[in-house]
C-alpha cells in the first residue's frame, strides 16, 4: 500500500491504534464503516491518512449515526490520488460553512484573527508541537495557487474537527503550512495534542 491509515480510538478513556485497509472503500460511508468497525464500543474514533508524504487526511467519526467530519491538508491531493478525491467528495457533498471556506484562506495569519485572545492560544499550542513542525512556509503571492486539476492547494474540510482535542482550527491550518513538515508530522503533532501520542507511536514504530 502505498497510504498509511491509522485509525485512534477511545474507549473508556483509553487509547488504542489500529492500521486500517482502505483497499475496497468506495465513498466516505464505507470508510466511516470500516473505522467503527475497529471499535464498536469506542466514543471517538479518528482515521488518519497519509499518503507518499503528499497530503493527511483527518477522518472523524464519533458515533453510529453521526456524520463523519473530514479534513485534507492539501486539496491538490484530489487530482491525483483516488483516496484523497474520495474525501474531497464527501467534502463537497456536506458542504462547507458560509463562515469557514478553508480552501478559500490558505494565507490565514495570527494576526488578522478577529478574536485577539487566539493569537496567544495558538502560539502557545504551536509551541508544544515545535520539534516536529518546524519553520512556518512564507506564502508565496501567485496568481495560479489552484492545481492544474481545479483544487485549491490549500486544506480544505473542517479543520475544526478536532478543537476539543487540542489541535484548534488555527492550529491545524498552521500545521500544515510549516515549512517542510511531512504529513506524519502534523498527525504526530495533533496525536501528541490529544494525548494519545503513546499508542500512535507505538503502532508506528513497534
């Protein structure tokens, strides 16, 4: 295979991490059903999909009837791995907040945030997760920043999916922008934010 797909899960306040096979998924419903199907009993199961250190996705999938959130650090990924266009679909298909259209701010700086208080909030998260994020990537001003395949090259979904885990929107948005950080990085780096570091890394490396 040449993805990585790591599924989290929660179950009585315990972490445990699985490989997952995404071989036969054909939409995000047979992907939500393949995650649960790790742990019936857990109340938070997270995917997380890395492929040729291009792109991570984030899949969230909390209970039996809810909808799966989805998060893709580079919308570009959709052009060329079917993975990543699954998702992107699913994407399409809920729709994003009037609010919130990620792929349409992949210039978002601390500093032009309405709430002043969260510049300090995500310094301080950021600060936790330096060793694996490294130097923030300089935007570069172009007039192509969409692929040649119609996706923007910014993250696209929600990128709030995992607020109350310790990785806020911002946070994620700025994760994936730093310069040179890998896609193993960010998942490391949020996996360490929710506290279930130990048992990703023990997948990653037992």
């Amino acid at each position: 295979m040449s993805y990585l797909a790591t599924v989290i899960t929660r179950t009585d306040g315990r972490w445990s991490a699985a490989e997952l096979d995404l071989d036969d998924v054909e939409d995000i419903d047979a992907i939500a059903e393949e995650v649960r199907g790790i742990d019936h009993e857990a109340d938070l199961r997270v995917l997380l999909l890395e492929e040729e250190d291009e792109y991570l996705a984030i899949v969230r999938v909390d209970g039996e009837d809810a909808e799966p959130r989805v998060f893709l650090s580079e919308g570009r990924a959709a052009d060329v791995y079917p993975l990543a266009a699954m998702l992107v679909e699913a994407i399409d298909d809920a729709g994003r907040d009037d609010d919130d259209p990620v792929a349409a701010v992949p210039d978002l700086d601390i500093e032009v945030l309405d709430d002043p208080g969260l510049g300090a909030e995500l310094g301080a998260e950021l600060d936790d997760v330096e060793d694996v994020a490294g130097p923030r990537a300089e935007p570069e001003a172009t007039d192509d920043e969409e692929s040649t395949g119609g996706h923007p090259t910014a993250p696209i979904g929600d990128a709030a999916l995992l607020a109350d885990l310790g990785t806020s929107r911002p946070a994620l948005l700025e994760l994936c922008r730093r310069e040179s950080t890998l896609p193993s990085d960010v998942a490391a780096a949020v996996c360490e934010n929710a506290g279930c570091f130990d048992a990703f890394d023990e997948l990653r490396t037992g």
